[in-house]
C-alpha cells in the first residue's frame, strides 16, 4: 500500500509537471504568435501608406495596436493610423485619432509630435479669418503647448512661426470687423476692435493700421485728445509708415497739399533722370 502511494505520487507529480510544461509552451507559443500578428498588421499599414491606400493603412495599423494595446507597438500604431488619416487630408479622423492617443497614452515619449500633428490638421484647415475661428483657436492652443512644454524639440521654433501667422489672420479679423464698424459709424465696436489689435496682437502688421485706425475714429468724435495720444504713440513707433502720414494730415490740412506738391517735383526730377539716361544709351 505504501509502495502504491508512493507510486501514485510519483504519477501525480509528473501529470503535472508535464502539464505545467506544456501550458509553458502553448503560452510562448501564443506569446510569440501575438507578437509576429502585431508586427505583420504594422508592416501591413506601412505598405499600404506607400501605396496610398491610407484607410486601409489606418485600419492595419489600429489592428496591431487592438491586438497587443499593452505592448510598445500600440501607441506607434495609433500615432502612424492618425498619421495615415493626415497624408490625404482626413482632418477630422486624424484629429480623433489623436486626441484618443493623448488621452491613452498621456506619458508616452513621443507626445511632443501628437500636439504638433494636431496643431497641423488644425491650421491646415483655416481657409477664410472671417470663418474657421475654431480651427484658428484650436491650432494656436496646440502650438503654444508645443513651446511652453517641449521648446527644445524640433516643433517649437516651427510652432513659434506658425503662432505669429495665426496672430496675423486674428489681426486681420479683427481689423475686418473694425472697418465694417467704422464704415457703420459704430464707433465703440470699431475702437474696441482696434484696441484689441493693439493689445493682443501688437507685434503684427496690423497694429500702425489699428492705430491710425484709433486716430481717425477719436478724431471723428471730436475727442481730439485721445486722438493725439495714439496719433504719438504711432509716430513713436511707426514714424516712416503710410499710417503716420494719414494720421498726421488729420491734424495738419495743408500737409497733403504739401506731400502732392512733393510728390509731383519727385515725378518730374525723376522723369528728367530717365530721359538723360535713355540719351546715354542711344
């Protein structure tokens, strides 16, 4: 009996042994086929994002990362999907794509060019200043997360670039809006326009304007003091523009008789030049 016992022990303990071997193998042979269906989904997407069937690149690549969402492939796979989806100009699919990858992967290495990408599908978007003001928004919030929080990558100087133009086209929303007031006679919204230009987007080529804009309407209302503070202000600043000139005249009525007056001697002194060098080349 005892023999037997020790004999049944001993089958117990090999059954089992053999069984944890053979679970051991099934499990790294599943591993390493889950593994090489990842890798065979990404090289997929990439073959079809040369060929240029981009939503079916996107599909392959969101497969390798729904088979293995754990592994390193996942977060490459869901940037390279909303890569695809941005080559041919799915805008708003690369967008969610990417907003799901920052919300998934919020400390992934790589998140400097996630904000940048969606910063791009954004600004790639504004067509009219007049219209596409949440893509405007949107893109400029993107590229300044850029700056502050990754300024030493490669996509801060370009977002610094892309931030002023995006202030211009705001600028020049602004400064569209303000026109329309003054030309209405609607004189509080045209000043608060053109302040917001002065205030918010001074470094752009639309402030001398905004400016002599705040001239003319002061002016027009008969507060004559405000006016020349800002009539000063531009001269401080913008002395040799066209806006200067126009704003100084509003002051000085005999100054534009004078500038045509000038302008009229300029023509014919520069008349007579070309003549005489037309008599050198005969």
């Amino acid at each position: 009996m005892f023999r037997l016992k020790i004999f049944i022990f001993f089958i117990f303990l090999v059954f089992f042994s053999s069984c944890s071997k053979e679970e051991l193998k099934k499990s790294t042979i599943k591993e390493k086929s889950l593994d090489l269906q990842v890798i065979e989904a990404y090289q997929s997407g990439l073959e079809a994002l040369e060929a240029g069937d981009v939503l079916y690149a996107a599909k392959k690549f969101n497969e390798a990362e729904i088979l293995f969402p754990q592994g390193e492939w996942a977060p490459k796979s869901a940037l390279m999907a909303a890569y695809s989806y941005y080559t041919q100009d799915y805008y708003g699919d690369a967008i969610a794509e990417l907003e799901r990858f920052l919300k998934v992967y919020p400390l992934h290495k790589n998140l400097e060019y996630a904000y940048y990408l969606l910063a791009i599908c954004y600004y790639e978007q504004i067509v009219d200043e007049k219209k596409d003001l949440q893509s405007i928004i949107k893109a400029k919030k993107n590229f300044q997360i850029i700056v502050k929080n990754y300024p030493n990558t490669e996509y801060a100087l370009d977002s610094e670039f892309k931030i002023d133009l995006i202030d211009d086209i705001l600028a020049a929303k602004e400064m569209y809006i303000g026109r329309y007031y003054f030309d209405k006679k609607k004189w509080i919204p045209a000043i608060n326009r053109f302040r917001t230009i002065i205030d918010d987007y001074d470094t752009t080529i639309y402030a001398e304007e905004a400016l002599h804009r705040l001239v003319e309407v002061y002016y027009t209302i008969g507060l004559i003091d405000e006016a020349e503070k800002y009539a000063k202000l531009l001269g401080y600043n913008y002395q040799s523009s066209k806006w200067y000139e126009n704003s100084y005249s509003l002051f000085n009525k005999n100054y534009e008789v004078k500038k045509k007056k000038r302008l009229k001697t300029y023509k014919k002194k520069s008349s007579n030049i070309i003549k005489k060098f037309k008599s050198l080349m005969d």
